[in-house]
C-alpha cells in the first residue's frame, strides 16, 4: 500500500471531524486555548483565610477605596457639581479665564498647558465626551454581565457591584483629570490623551522617567487588547447570539456572517474619528438607555409587590449566600467585583482617553464629568438589571451557581446564559419584548464598539506613529475581531475579554497611586475658581 493510502486512512477520522464542523466551531476551537492561558495569567490568585482572591481585584478595591478617602467621598460630595459641568453651569469659565491660571506644564517638548491653543482647545464638548465614554462602559456589560454575575454568584452579586461601581466613580475621577492635564494636541487641533500619556509624561515629571515609559508601553499594548476583547469582540458575541436566538438564525457560519454585517457598518463610522463617534453616541446612547431603562423600569413597577423581597435577597446574599454558591461569602464579592469591574471599567483608565479629547482647559473639570460613569452604568443600569432578573426568579425559575462553562445555567431543560437570560427575564414579564431588547442590544453593542475603536487607535498610535498606514492597519485589525467575536462561543469571548480589560488596572493603578497628588492640585484650582465666580 502507498504511503498516501496510509496517510488517507489516518486522517480520515480527524478530516471527518474537521468537515463536520462549521466556520464558526473551528474558529472557536482555535482560540479557546489562548483564551484559557490569559485569564489564568491575569486572575492569578494569593490566598486570604482560605480564599484566593484574584490580585488584579485587590489592586483595584485598595487603589478605588484610598482615593475615594483621600479626596473627601468626592462620589458623594461633588456630585452635584459633575451635574452642572455636564449642563454646561460653568462653561464660561472657559471662555474667560486668562491663561495665567493654568500650570507651566512642558516635558520632551511638548508644551501641554502654556500655549493657548493646547491649554483648551480640544475635540469635543463635555457632554460629547461623556456620551462617548459612557457609550465604552454602558453596553452589554450592564446586560449580560450581569446576568453573568447573578447566574453565578446570586443575587447578593448585585450588592458588591453597586458597593464597586460607587468607589470606582473616585478612581475615574482620578484618572480623567489626569488624562486631560497631560494630553498632546497637535497643530492640527487632535488630540492624543489617556494612560499612555499621563504615565509616561506624569511619571517624568516626578522623576520616574524609565518606569513612566514602561507602564504606558504596558498599558497601550494591553489597550488594543482589550479593544479587540472586550470592547469589541464580547459586544459582537452577545450581539450575535441575541439576533440568532430571537429570530431562529440557523447555519453553522450564521455567527460569522452576522459579525461581517456588524464590520461593514463599524467601519463606517470608525473612519470618521473621535468627531463622528461623538455625533454618533451623542445620539445613540441617550436613545438605547431611555429605551432599555424604559422596560426594566416598566417591569419593575409592574411587580412593585415583589421588589421588596428581591431586595432583601440582593442584600441579605451578599453576606449569606445559599450553599450552592461556589466561594461562599467571598465567592459572591468576586463576582461583584469582578463583572462590575467589566463593566465600568474604572481603574482601568480606557474611558480616560475618551474624556482627554474635551474642550477644556480645567483638567478637574472633565475628572468630574467622568466620575459620572460609574454611577449611571453600574449603580443605576446594572442595579435595574439585576432587579429584573432576580424578580423572574422569585419562585425558583433556577438554580443560582447551578452554572455549566462560568455562565450557562439551567432553565426549562434547556442551558441558557448571558444576554439571552437577561432577554428571556424580560419576555416573561413583557410577551415580545425580547425582540425590542434585542434592537437595545445591537445598539449597546454597536456604541461600545466604535467608542472602544477610538481607545484601541489612541493606543496603537502611541506605539506605532501617528500615520494613515498605522491607522489602516489598527482598523483592519479591529474589524477582523468584530467578525471573530460573533463566531466564538461566550466562555471563550469572556475569558479573554475579563481578563484583557482587568489586565489594564495593573500599570494604571500603579501610575494613579504616584500621580493622584497632581489630580488633587487641579482639583482644588477648579474649585478655587468657582468658589470665586459664585461669590
């Protein structure tokens, strides 16, 4: 017998299996093992009373605590005033304040502060960059998350993200100032801000120069990792698998295709720039969180006689949890902490390089603006969400833990997780409303996409030059991971997108724990000013 009959008759069981399989299962079997690696690599553990505890978390928690006592409970304090910059109350304070007011700020030649045109001059309008940025952290995160969160840790999962959605509005303070104060605008008016800048200038600036450059190298290549992750490939996931599961989709590339569709349409945008994504999401996002809050709020109202019972769950499980909860107490914390972590993304220091693109001279000012994120994000959307998935359960629809691959759980004989719990909550309590959800969905995804684009390309920028040839190359890039996202399964698209964007707190918190006192100095300038323009 010729070899090639041999070698015909060995492969013949692997070339079956391979054939029997679609576009969309090859493509996941390919990442998974890549996937695995990472989230192990990022959620590496040390053992506390007999709990591991991811250390990414405990950098996290510790950084967002310390800031929110060092800078008064300014979550609490200030949040009347991050109101009225957003209204545009003290606007004026732009247009008249002499350029004296503002620190000498010049390092590697550039000049951040000095020249007028730097000093406040940017790309977008306060409530521009604050839709822009709320469109990267309010997506399916608060959707399917979520439904991650509780499916796994129960309701008492929801008490941990609201009590970390409420620190981390300090740390996005922290780092949205910093991320205005030590932007670059060129002479063309664009400007390039975020981590990348504020570690490597700010660091500098405080005699840190090596480890400065180091962390804003980390940062920005782990940025375009969690662009193409989280940001991208997790919105086109749960996208997909929304469409495919509400209209009966059938074919093994059906995913594949979708993600083409969603590719051809992000591209359109994204060519555009910061500018184009401000006029997109300054109109989408108001429309999706209306439309999304709108229902949830309608079915919560709808079941007032169960909303105190499901609050009594979400508090009294986040200490107690039942037995079925793996990790127990602590266990439930993670998984707070964790998927609010996902979704907010503060600490992380991506919502900074939208926020460094404002027009305005007064860092605080936007550090303000952006300690807003969290708490519509996590402590309204994802609060909203969980009381509509915990009142579907109020009778033991489930089992909470009960989960197959971290997220599946069982429900009317069937494995159901992520968005598709959240859709089926809503259907049962509104007949058709998952079809209207799933317009939401897209919208979420569609807006947290082309905003994560403009994070990613800020990042690729910094390390690759600011060409039209780098910019080409970071687009097809992230338009490949749109398309991959919709193919791949949601464990393996979580794995990967937990641990890309977690992975960002590492040099971030690292930078905001040696530079918060320059965000304290702009803080008490802003007030200052105020203080003077109201007497």
């Amino acid at each position: 017998m010729k070899l090639s009959s041999y070698l015909a008759i060995f492969l013949a069981p692997s070339l079956a299996i391979a054939q029997s399989k679609g576009l969309d299962e090859r493509i996941n079997d390919a990442f998974m093992p890549f996937a695995i690696w990472w989230e192990n690599l990022i959620f590496s553990e040390v053992i506390i009373y007999g709990n591991g505890i991811p250390i990414v978390l405990i950098l996290l928690l510790t950084g967002a605590l310390f800031f929110t006592i060092y800078f008064g409970f300014i979550n609490v304090k200030h949040f009347p005033t991050a109101i009225k910059v957003v209204r545009g109350k003290y606007d004026e304070f732009e247009k008249n304040e002499v350029l004296n007011t503002i620190n000498i700020n010049t390092i590697e030649g550039d000049i951040v502060d000095t020249i007028k045109n730097e000093s406040h001059h940017g790309e977008v309008n306060h409530f521009q960059a604050l839709t822009t940025a709320i469109s990267g952290t309010v997506g399916l995160g608060n959707i399917a998350m979520v439904a991650v969160a509780i499916s796994i840790g129960g309701p008492g999962a929801t008490f941990w993200m609201i009590i970390a959605g409420l620190l981390g509005m300090s740390s996005k303070f922290v780092e949205c100032t910093l991320g205005v104060k030590y932007r670059d605008i060129d002479e063309n008016g664009n400007v390039y801000g975020g981590p990348m800048y504020y570690l490597s200038k700010g660091l500098k600036e405080s005699g840190f120069t090596v480890l400065g450059k180091v962390l804003a190298s980390i940062f920005a290549v782990l940025c375009i990792g969690a662009s193409l992750g989280g940001g991208n490939a997790f919105q086109t996931n749960q996208a997909a698998a929304q469409i495919i599961n509400r209209f009966g989709v059938t074919g093994s590339n059906s995913g594949t295709i979708i993600g083409m569709i969603f590719a051809i349409l992000v591209g359109i945008v994204i060519i555009g720039g910061i500018k184009r994504i401000a006029k997109v999401t300054e109109k989408v996002v108001p429309f999706m969180a209306a439309l999304y809050v709108a229902a949830a709020l309608f079915i919560i109202f709808s079941n007032y006689d169960k909303v105190g019972e499901a609050l009594s769950l979400i508090v009294s499980e986040a200490f107690s949890p039942k037995a079925t909860i793996t990790g127990g107490f602590i266990g439930v914390m993670i998984q707070g902490f964790r998927r609010a972590a996902f979704s907010n993304e503060a600490g992380a220091g991506s919502a900074a390089i939208a926020h460094s693109a404002v027009n305005t001279k007064f860092a605080a000012s936007e550090g303000l603006v952006g300690l807003l994120e969290p708490f519509i994000d996590t402590v309204v959307i994802c609060t909203i969400t969980a009381l509509v998935i915990v009142i579907f359960n109020i009778d033991g629809m489930f089992v909470y833990g009960d989960v197959i691959n971290q997220q599946a759980l069982m429900l009317d004989g069937s494995r159901i997780g992520g968005v598709n719990l959240t859709s089926t909550a809503f259907e049962s309590a509104i007949p058709g409303s998952s079809y209207a959800l799933v317009i939401a969905v897209v919208l979420f995804a569609f807006s947290t996409i082309i905003s994560w684009s403009y994070y990613g390309l800020q990042s690729w920028k910094y390390l690759f030059g600011r060409s039209r040839f780098s910019d080409l190359v970071y687009k097809t890039l992230f338009l490949v991971f749109t398309v991959l996202g919709a193919a791949i399964t949601l464990d393996a698209v979580i794995k990967f997108s937990d641990a890309m964007i977690l992975a960002l707190v590492f040099p971030n918190i690292i930078g905001l724990l040696l530079l918060f006192p320059k965000a304290k100095g702009e803080l008490v300038k802003y007030l200052k000013i105020i203080k003077q323009k109201n007497d």
